[in-house]
C-alpha cells in the first residue's frame, strides 16, 4: 500500500518514527509532519501566512518532510504538492499523549483523519496512552496489525480512533466502543509576563461506562469508528414534520 503518515507532535517525534519505520517494510510510506508540536490545535488550516516545506530524510526506508503548518495542513500539502503519491491509507500517529472521548474535539491528530476522510481516504489516528516515553515499538506491532485487518472493511470516508493503554500495563485485549465524555477541571495561570496558560487535569469523580475512557483504562485497545458528518438527523426529521418557517 501507499501510506501518508502525519502527526501533531511534530517530525521529531519517536512515536511517528516507530510507525513510519514499521510500516516501510511492507509499504511505500511518506511522512509528512509539523516542524515543531502542534498538539491540541484541532483542524487548524494555515491561511494567513505561508508555508515552508523542508526535507527531513532521517526516518529509514521513507521519503520524509517537515511543515511549518498545522497537522490539517499535512494531508493537503501532501494531496496538492506531494500529488504523484496517491495515499491508499491516512495515517495519524503514533500521539504522545491518548485522544479519548471528547478529546478528539481539540485534537490534531484526530483532525488529520478527518482531513483525509474529507478527500475520501480511509484514515486510522492512533494514539497512546502517555504524553512522554512510551514502547512505540510495541504500539506500532499493533498498529501495523490493526491496520491490516481493518483496511480491508474501511470505506472511503472510514475513520478509526485507536488509543493504546498505558504501556506499563499488560495489553488485555481490544475493544470496539463508542465515545465517552471526558470531563476536565481547567485552571488558568498567570505567566509572568502576564499572560495566562491553561492546566487542566481529568475530573476522576466522572463516571464512565461502555465507552472508550473505561475500556483503555482496564488495559484494553479501544477502537472507534468516527465520521465527519455531525448532521443531527433525528432533529431534522422532528422539525420536517413539525416545524413550517
């Protein structure tokens, strides 16, 4: 297959350089990520200023290259500039850091599989656990296996999120599940200069059942199917048959 990989972490990133390298022995791959981290900035497009596009060439076995753009940015760069290769498969990750529940919201990772969904190409956003160090090796073995098996019942517009539990636990198992709700209690801190940065820090006391949040941390692989089309169809029928303006 072809396979374009992307990040919000930025080029530099282990967890992008294990997935890349993994999937080159099988694969024809291209890179194409952030220069720096992008993480949280969502489906951020860069219209304002313009964009440099710099030959990285330090993950073996692919053609790779840093943006000065957002993550969304990637996967266009990639379809207009990088045209010859025509990507089989989108694939965001490996994300320092999971994208559970409501998190795919903010996310750039998640919003790379969304692009790629917009062009009509199947795209997997795989994510771990912790923010810092984790065994991407071992994420990408199963990335790579996740791939291959779900390719194959991905439509065009398909969209999976993956998220790996913590790594210092023993993988139990996977689990296909629906979205939960994240909950998180935010604080705002003034910097010195008198700006302010947000912390924020999951609310523990949110109860979560048959959904993605619990099942990852019981020490399973969750798997969700997502699409990019948030139309409310029960509404629109209500208001069809209701509703005269």
């Amino acid at each position: 297959m072809r396979i374009l990989i992307c990040n919000d972490d930025g080029i530099e990133s282990s967890g992008l350089k294990a997935l890349a390298e993994k999937l080159s022995d099988k694969n024809e791959i291209l890179v194409i990520a952030p220069e720096g981290n992008r993480s949280a900035c969502s489906h951020t497009l860069t219209v304002r200023e313009s964009i440099q596009i710099t030959e990285y060439g330090k993950i073996k076995g692919c053609k790779s290259f840093s943006i000065s753009g957002s993550p969304a940015d990637c996967v266009k760069i990639a379809i207009h500039i990088f045209s010859d290769f025509v990507p089989d498969v989108v694939i965001s990750g490996i994300n320092k850091g999971h994208n559970l529940g409501s998190d795919i919201m903010y996310s750039g990772t998640v919003a790379i599989a969304y692009e790629a969904a917009f062009f009509g190409i199947p795209s997997f956003a795989f994510s771990a656990f912790s923010h810092g160090e984790s065994d991407f090796d071992l994420y990408s073995d199963f990335a790579a296996e996740i791939l291959y098996k779900l390719y194959p019942f991905t439509d065009k517009n398909g969209i999976w999120n993956v998220n790996f539990p913590d790594s210092d636990l023993d993988v139990k198992g996977t689990k296909f599940t629906p979205l939960g709700t994240k909950v998180y209690i935010d604080e705002y801190v003034k910097d010195s200069d008198g700006r302010y940065r947000i912390y924020g820090v999951v609310d523990e006391s949110t109860e979560f059942s048959d959904c993605d949040i619990e099942w990852n941390k019981r020490g399973y692989i969750t798997i969700t199917p997502l699409k990019y089309d948030k139309s409310d169809y029960d509404l629109l029928k209500i208001i069809g048959e209701k509703c005269i303006l």
